[in-house]
C-alpha cells in the first residue's frame, strides 16, 4: 500500500468512526417542544399526545358517519373536521384529559371542538387510567380504520385556504400547553 493511502485510510476511518457516534448518541433523542407537527407526540404533565391523523368528515361516506353520529347537518359553507388522537399516560396515577381543544388558522380565527355522542369521541375532562391509553384497547376507536378517538370541528371552507391550520391542547393548571400543527 502507498505511503499517501495509509492516511487517507485513517481519516475515512476515524470519520466513519465519528459518524457512528453521533448516529448512536441521536439514539432515545426525544424532543420536549409544546409545539410539533401532526404526527410527532408531545408531553403535557403525564399525558402524551399524538395527533394520528386529521381530515373534513363527509356525512355522506359510511365511515365518516359514524364519526358524526349526533351531529347536525352542517351550516352552508362550513364542513365537520375530525382530529384523530392517541394519547399515553406512562404515569402510575389516572390523569385527566383538557376539557376543550381549540383550532386556529392563520388569521387567528379561532374554533371550538364540539361535543360528541359518537364512540369514536375523545372524552373531554374524561381520565386515562394508570398505563392506560386512550383510545382503549378493543374499544371500536382503537378497532377502527383510525385507530385513534376522535375530536370534532366545524370549520368555514375558508379554513383550508387560512392555513396552516394550529391544534391548541391546554396544559395542566399552571402549565404551558401545546400546539399541533395539522397536516391539512
């Protein structure tokens, strides 16, 4: 082997080497931001959230609804939202869920989650027991096509050209909350 080669060798190595140790201390890396984008979870108190999936609801589609059982037709010009949740509680305590949830767009209007008779609902000021989940398992929220308990919004047709679209989770008393920025 040339004498100009064994160096060369040496940084590749020590570089390969260098490589592997950031890629395994990266390893358990959890992010603690309030604010995360739809999919990503985020911890409040001994909660954690994780917005599965957002989407407009259709009346007229089986599926979507089951997730609007209870709920008027809609105003003209305005269509239901759904924002689908799982949420961990790791904690050996029952912990409490927020009892609203706010969307804003990016003019600040702000709207209101509805209430909910459908099983798919998230139970506000409702408890996830210690190392529980919500949605529960075997439950039909946890079965569904989803996977996840539900939260609904009626929201102007406006809403999709205001985005992005800002999911607001409010914190335990005395405690930041949380915004999910929704992939709309």
């Amino acid at each position: 082997m040339s004498q100009h080669r064994r160096p060369l060798l040496s940084l590749l190595a020590l570089l390969a080497l260098l490589l592997l140790a950031v890629g395994v201390s990266a390893c358990g890396y959890e992010n603690h931001s309030k604010e995360v984008d739809e999919g990503q979870s985020v911890e409040l108190g001994e909660l954690k959230y994780n917005v599965t999936f957002s989407r407009y609801l259709n009346p007229n589609d089986n599926e979507d609804a089951a997730y609007l059982v209870g709920q008027p037709e809609a105003p003209k010009g305005e269509s239901y939202f759904g924002v689908f949740f799982e949420v961990q509680n790791e904690s050996d305590e029952a912990q409490v869920l927020p009892s609203t949830l706010t969307i804003t767009d990016i003019d600040d209007n702000e709207f209101e989650v509805m209430e909910s008779d459908s099983v798919f609902a998230l139970e506000f000021n409702g408890e996830v027991e210690a190392e529980e989940q919500i949605p529960p398992l075997d439950t039909p929220a946890q079965l569904g096509a989803i996977e996840g308990a539900l939260a609904v919004f009626l929201l102007p047709e406006s809403a999709s050209e205001n985005r992005p679209l800002t999911l607001h989770i409010p914190g335990e008393e005395g405690e930041e909350g949380a915004e999910v920025t929704l992939d709309l």
